[in-house]
C-alpha cells in the first residue's frame, strides 16, 4: 500500500460507483460448510480455505469490484481459544489475503476488462464484538478499555498489511471508542488506507448510540480514512443513512447492508423475511443520497452484485 494514491479515489475517478462483494458466509453454507462455531467462517481457513477462494471469485465474476477477506472474525485470540499458537494464527490471517489476491489474479486473466477497474483487495477488520461471538458488534458497549481494544487489534492489522491487502475493511463497527482506537492504530501504518464502516442502531446512529453526524465530523478530515459508511443494516434504513452521512463528510461514502432478516446470536441463525429487494434498484436511491461504494453484507448473493454490475457498468 503507497500513500501516492488512495485505492478507491483511483475507481472513483473513472466509475460512478464501486461494487463491493457480498456476504462470504452464506455461500460457504450453500457449499456445505457448518459455521456453527465461535470463528463462524473463519472456521473454514482451518478446514477447507479453497472454498473461500471459490466464493471469492463467483463474487469477481459476478463484477465485484472488490472483495472483502474472510478475517472478519479471524483473530489471534480467537484462534487461540481453538489452541492455535500465535505464529499459525497469525498465517492463518495472512492466507485471508493471499486467497482474495489469488481469486482476482485469477479471474481477472480470465476475460473482459475494458468495463471494470481491476479489483480491490480490502482485508476485514472485525470489531472486538465478533471475536465474543455473542452479537456485540450491534451493541457496542463492551466495558473494555482502550488498551484492551488495541492489544486485540494491532496483531491481525499488521498481519493483513504485511500480507499485501490494497485497504483495510474496519467493519460493523459499533461504537466511537472503537473506531477511535482503530484510527489511532492506522497511524502506526502512515501508507496504509481504510475505510471505516459502522453498525447502526437506526438510520441516525449507530449501534451504541453515537449520531451519525458526530461519527461523519470525527473522522471526516483524516486522510488515511478512504471512505466512512455503513454495513450489516437493514436495507430500511440505508437512505436516510447516507442522506445524514453525505451532509457532514466529503469523503465517499460506502453502503453494504444485511438481507433485512434479524440475526440471533445465541443461535447464530436469521430470521424473518428478507427486505432487500432488487439491488439495482435499491442502489439508485442510495446512489441518489450519496453513496458511491455499494455492495452487501449477511446474506446477500453472487446474484444480487451482478444486479449492481448490469446496472453500473453496462
């Protein structure tokens, strides 16, 4: 990563829009994979990695202009409680990247280029609340310091740097204490991009309660910080989102919301009807509000990006 040129500033300059992946875990279930399991689909890097490999490249087939690493809930804590040592966790985050790296090298020596930026690696920074595995990253309120947050985020940030990822993904995160610390920790890397996505309580705030305007003002003017957004919403409240978000930043602002089911995460199962409806559709009006980086999270499907990308790049 160089600090002479902001990943997403480049696809921004030459498309209206760019388009993320969608989510990795449901298509790990579709092929069969039980995620069951405190690592949710971190499990899969132990069993079965070329999986991931495989979902990373339906999605760039589909015309993802990014893809978003399986190092969501892959941390060296995590692992750790699975009696993996520090050293082959840390490989282990590492290979998040070299699989994504791997799928766009592959697919993009596959055919057509001319309507579509070469595709983004963006390494998953999960918050603190998913290594819990108890449905924390939608409640923010962990009761930990500062401290405890940076010990737990510094590791896994430097092993996916390290390994090549063209931007960090700091993602479903819930409140300002974290996204603070992950800032701060973002300078310790002055070459190094990211963007910063939030979970939100509503279409005001996000999860713990902070508005959306405060978040937009904090850490509009830091240039390491490629865009600010949100993920895992419900795609009820992603217009009146952006709306507030694109009033108090410059910065380009990503949306990459759930299917609109409820997740339970004692059961770590969904519920309930999905309200995404055709993402093309949807896209406009968040295009419309603001939003110039879209794709999806939980739930969402290899069907609903090539939507986005016959919209977008046709």
């Amino acid at each position: 990563m160089s600090n002479l040129s902001n990943p997403i500033e480049a696809i921004l300059r030459d498309y209206s829009v760019m388009i993320l992946d969608g989510a990795l875990a449901t298509e790990l279930e579709q092929h069969g994979c039980n995620l069951d399991d405190p690592l949710w689909s971190a499990r899969v890097l132990l069993e079965n990695p070329e999986l991931i490999y495989q979902v990373h490249a339906d999605y760039f087939r589909a015309g993802a202009d990014c893809a978003i690493t399986s190092s969501y809930q892959a941390t060296v804590l995590g692992f750790g409680e699975k009696g993996i040592g520090e050293q082959a966790a840390l490989d282990l985050i590492r290979l998040t990247v070299q699989l994504a790296s791997r799928a766009r090298d592959d697919v993009w020596q596959e055919g057509e280029q001319t309507h579509r930026p070469k595709p983004l690696v963006a390494a998953s920074v999960g918050p603190y609340g998913a290594y819990l595995a108890d449905g924390s990253e939608y409640v923010g309120h962990y009761g930990v310091t500062d401290e405890t947050l940076t010990a737990f985020h510094r590791p896994r940030m430097a092993a996916l740097i390290e390994a090549g990822a063209d931007i960090l993904a700091f993602e479903t995160i819930p409140s300002l204490q974290e996204a603070g610390v992950l800032e701060a920790l973002l300078k310790e890397f002055p070459d190094v991009f990211a963007w910063l996505s939030f979970s939100l309580k509503d279409g005001t705030s996000i999860s713990e309660g902070t508005s959306l305007e405060e978040c937009a003002a904090r850490f509009g003017s830091n240039k390491q910080i490629a865009a600010i957004g949100l993920n895992c919403a419900p795609t009820t409240v992603v217009t009146d989102a952006v709306t507030i978000l694109s009033n108090y930043t410059t910065k380009p602002i990503i949306v990459y919301p759930n299917s609109g089911e409820m997740y339970n995460p004692e059961t770590k199962t969904w519920h309930g009807n999905g309200t995404c409806g055709s993402m093309r559709d949807e896209s406009e009006r968040w295009y419309a509000a603001g939003a110039r980086i879209i794709g999806g999270c939980c739930r969402t499907t290899p069907h609903q990006i090539r939507e986005l990308a016959e919209r977008w790049r046709k």
